[in-house]
C-alpha cells in the first residue's frame, strides 16, 4: 500500500468519526469505540507491512 491509501483510509475514518460525534451519548460511545478498535487494528497490520508506517500519525489523521 502506498502512502496515498494510508490518507485515504484515515480520511474515511475522519468522516465517520465526526458524524459518531453527533449521535445520542449511548450510540455515539458504541459508534466510537467500534470506529477506535477498528483504526487501532488496521494501524498494526499496516505497521506489519510496512515498517515506515507511523502508526500514532495515522491515528491522528483518523481523529483519535
């Protein structure tokens, strides 16, 4: 995967965290944490194959 993907993906992730924001307290809590679990494992597989891949700068762009 290229850098290019890496953007693309964490900006997909940016898009569904802010509209989490703007759920009730209940489903937003649900909608985040399954939104951070998801962003924490694809950030140690991408760190898996690519050993220059910054896993807290991807997390960051995701909005974590």
């Amino acid at each position: 995967m290229t850098r290019q993907h890496f953007i693309t993906i964490a900006a997909t992730f940016k898009v569904n965290v802010a509209c989490a924001r703007h759920l009730a307290e209940q489903e937003r809590n649900a909608a985040l944490d399954a939104l951070s679990q998801t962003a924490t494992d694809l950030a140690a597989e991408f760190a898996r194959i690519n050993p220059r891949f910054d896993r807290s700068r991807f997390l960051l762009a995701c909005g974590f």
